[in-house]
C-alpha cells in the first residue's frame, strides 16, 4: 500500500514537471513572437522556479520589461515583487 501510494506521488510530481516545462516552451515561443502576456506569464513561472531552476530575478525583470514594451501595462515595473 506504501509503496502504491509513494509511485502515485512520484508520477504526479513527474507529471507536474512536464506539464510546467511545456507551458514554458510555448510562453517562450509566445513572447519571441511579441505577446505581451506571455512575457509576463514567462517571467512569473520563471520566478516561482517552474524550470526547475533556481528563480531568476534578473530574467524575469528581463520580461516583465518586455512585457510592457509589447504593450502589456500590467507587468510589475520593479522588483518590489518580491
């Protein structure tokens, strides 16, 4: 039953790994294409740490300035996000 109960977890941690990873890809190819909306969805993923990575604050203040040149107004406009 442990065991079961341990590789369900397991599979939805994967699961939830690949479904943030995928949603980074087509945010990336998004904001390349000059959505405004994705930038700031980007850069937000990017700080809570969806890539798996440590959170980049200087990445995301990258995007959340992109994200207002592509015309999206509601991106924070410093890092007093934090």
């Amino acid at each position: 039953m442990a065991l079961s109960v341990f590789l369900a977890v397991v599979v939805e941690s994967l699961f939830s790994v690949l479904v943030h990873l995928e949603a980074i890809n087509w945010y990336k190819k998004s904001s390349l294409q000059g959505y405004g909306v994705a930038s700031n969805n980007l850069a937000g993923m990017l700080l809570a740490g969806c890539d798996r990575t440590s959170a980049s604050t200087f990445e995301a203040d990258k995007l959340f300035r992109i994200a207002r040149e592509q015309g999206f107004l509601h991106a924070p406009q410093s890092s007093d996000y934090l």
